[in-house]
C-alpha cells in the first residue's frame, strides 16, 4: 500500500489567487500528497466580511424573499475573481447562477446547511480544476447518524473512494450527508474533522492541516512575549491544552487520527519552509518539563461545607445529581472531608443559580454553601511532568513569587497535567509566572 498523505488547507490558505498558487506548489512538493481538503475561501483582509457569513446572510434575505444581490455578489465576485486570475477555463459561473436560481425560484427547497456548505464545495471545485485533480463530493464520503455522528460506513466508503493512490482528488470540508439524504454541516471546526476523517478512511501516513501560523507555541504570545514553539505535542496533551483555552484542533479533528495514530503536522501555507508541530502519540523523551500553559476565564466555583460530609454515603453523587437536573455541567470536584467544591461556568450557572442553591440546601442541609464567581483555570501540561520530583513545587513556588493566590488546585493521576484555579484579574500573571520558571 502506497504511503499517502492528506492535507488540508484552511480558509486564509484559499482565499485568494495567490493563495491557490501556494497550494499547488505544496501539493507538488511531494508527490505523496494525494487528498486535498479545502474550506471556503478566507477573509483577504481584516475589514473584509467572511464568506461563509455572507452566505448566512444571503439565505436569511432570500429565506424571506427579499433582495439578497449585494452579498450575493460578493460571494460570486470572489470565486470568479479566483477563477480569473489564475486563467481557469471553469464553468463555475454556471454553478453560481444555478444557486442563484434556487434561491430565487426554489428558496424552500434549500436549507442553511446547504447554502452554507456550498462555500467550500465551489472552493473545491475551484481547486481541483487549477490541480488537475478529481473532485469528490464530501456528500458522497461522509454521512451522520441520528445523533449527528460520522457512521462507521463512511470509512469504508472513503476508502472504496479514493482507492487510486495514483490519482490526485480534492474534497470540499465541513459537510457530509445527514440522516435524512439532507447536506449537513458540522458544528465548527469542520473542514479540519473533514480531513482527520478522511486520514483515518484511506489510513493516511500523516494528516497534514495547513493554516497560517508554524505550529502551535507554548502559550498565547498575546500574554508571553516570543513563547517558544511546541515542535511534538502528544494526543493526550493537546487535549488538556486544548480544553484549557489554548487554540488548537477542534477535539472531533484529533479523534480518528488518534485511533490509527496518524500523526498531524499543523504547516503554515506561507512559510512551508518550517516544519511546524507534530501532534502524535505519547513521546518517550521531551524537550522541557512542560510542553503547554494555557488559561481560561469564566469559571465560578460552588463551595459546600458540611461536618462528616465523607461518611455520607452518596453525598457527592446527589450534589452532583442537583446540577444534571437544572442541565448544569462541571468542569471539576475536588474536595475534603468536610467540603467540596465544584467549578462550573459561570454564565451557564447564571441562569439556574437560584434553583441550584435552593435544592442544595433543602437536599444536603450543608453548614453552608456559597458561590465564588470570576474563577480562572491554569492548566500547565507535560509528560515531561511525569514522576519528577518538585514540579508542583517550583509551579506553586513561582505563583507565591508573585503573590498569585491559588483557590484551586487539581492534579489527576496521569500527572500530564497541573491545573490552578486563579482569580480572574491573575490568569495573565500567573501564565507569565509559570512559563518564565520552566522556559529559560
């Protein structure tokens, strides 16, 4: 079986002529490179609106049979503006005014996620005529259960697919079919699932995702200046960093790779020089410590007092079984013998917090309970944390230095990950502090 690579190239990768070019030179540069994904084309500069929004609006305009020919145009503009400017003799001038005409004439035939998807769907087209590549229609790969998973049938169907590990195809993102024979769309971060699932389907060597930064960085250069960047990161790793802000790959993206343990190598389109990170299995050395620090903000914590709260059998469970009923998730529990605690996000409590404490106390009769809002999750992540001794104290060390209170503090047992929950307005400080004490 030939050794085949997938590559997916997001929004500011396809938004212009320029950007196509680039493309073409990457899918060139090695010859393994046989699946092409693609999203709409990205915005071209900051003021300009994203298509997929002035697709949105198109719809909701003709949804409501009003004049819907400004954003209109500006869709068509910028597909026949690529199509120009790299001399394609393309018929997707007849592809948008049969869409046009649907709108038109057949509005209650189309539904948003068809209108939607059709961003990248004409990108793809686009794409695979200026490669001289095969299209192949996501519609016609990826299909949804009831419960809008990707069947276990679609893997098999990409596989029969795009068996000619001989023959380049480009494949639109974000979309595959739905339940009911309908186009249907992922919920964010699709056109990179769309490749993951296609990595797995034809059982790719590495899932290439390129976008317009080289990798991922240690932490957020809005809060650290110049961090340094993350060359391997661990599937288990970008996990706990991705939940803990850091802006990576949507969790759906790394799943089917993770089962076949594809690597993904996230590439820059401007700078395909640069090797960019891995993200793959457990490593068995690293560089640091630490690969990752990342923050999140909006997080309140429930604080419950009671005397011999540990020899209540089930007490835990019931508390828990409060919050499910108002429709409440948590984030984490930790807790003493006579307390626990339980860190939620604060606009979802916002909303139930009255009934949630009320049946607090007349189901556990705490001592008491109260809420501490504006709380801030840390999460300091590394298997080079693994069974060395004094991490913890150097991180707890390096927040005292600076005066950073810690109202939370979780460490499960796989220690890859230290996370403190920190007072809103220190979140910046504190991931300042712990970068600066691991990365010299």
């Amino acid at each position: 079986m030939a050794d085949r690579i997938v590559c997916k190239f997001g929004g500011s990768s396809v938004a212009e002529a320029k950007q196509f070019q680039k493309v073409k030179a990457i899918v060139e540069g090695d010859k393994r490179r046989k699946v092409v994904v693609v999203s709409a084309p990205g915005k071209r500069n900051p003021k300009e609106t994203k298509l997929t929004d002035l697709l949105y609006t198109t719809y909701d305009l003709a949804s409501k049979h009003l004049d819907f020919s400004t954003p209109w145009k500006m869709i068509s503009d910028r597909y026949l503006d690529i199509a120009k400017d790299l001399n394609l003799a393309t018929k997707i001038g007849d592809d948008l005014n049969e869409l046009e005409n649907k709108l038109k004439n057949e509005i209650e035939m189309v539904t948003t996620d068809f209108l939607v998807s059709r961003g990248e769907f004409l990108c793809a087209r686009l794409m695979a005529e200026y490669l001289g590549a095969q299209f192949v229609d996501s519609y016609d790969l990826i299909a949804f259960d009831e419960r809008y998973r990707i069947t276990p049938k679609s893997y098999e169907t990409i596989a029969q697919t795009l068996a000619d590990e001989n023959k380049l195809y480009v494949v639109p993102g974000f979309y595959g079919e739905g339940p009911h024979k309908q186009v249907k769309t992922f919920s964010r971060g699709g056109s990179d699932i769309s490749g993951a699932v296609l990595a797995n389907g034809i059982n790719a060597i590495v899932y290439e995702n390129w976008t317009d930064v080289s990798g991922l960085l240690m932490t957020d250069p809005r809060i650290v200046e110049n961090p340094k960047p993350i060359s391997y990161v661990s599937y288990r790793e970008i996990r706990e960093l991705s939940y803990s802000g850091a802006s990576v790959l949507h969790d759906e993206s790394i799943a089917p790779c993770r089962a076949k343990n594809i690597p993904i190598n996230i590439r820059n389109t401007n700078r395909p020089e640069d090797a960019g990170t891995i993200i793959g299995p457990t490593p068995e050395t690293t560089d640091y410590p630490i690969t990752g620090i990342a923050g999140r903000k909006g997080f309140s914590m429930i604080y419950i007092e009671k005397s011999m709260m540990n020899k209540e059998v089930g007490f835990g469970r019931r508390v828990l079984a409060i919050l499910e009923g108002e429709g409440l998730s948590y984030e984490l529990s930790p807790s003493g013998i006579d307390s626990m605690s339980i860190v939620v996000d604060t606009k979802s409590l916002d909303a139930v917090q009255e009934a949630v404490l009320e049946d607090i106390l007349l189901q556990m009769h705490p001592d008491r309970v109260k809420v501490f809002p504006g709380i801030s999750l840390v999460a300091t992540v590394g298997h080079g944390m693994t069974n060395k001794v004094g991490i913890a104290a150097k991180l707890f060390n390096a927040l005292a230095e600076k005066e950073i209170n810690i109202r939370i503090i979780d460490q499960g047992s796989s220690q890859i990950n230290i996370l403190v929950g920190v007072d809103e307005a220190n979140m910046e400080d504190a991931i300042r502090a712990i970068y600066a004490a691991f990365v010299k």
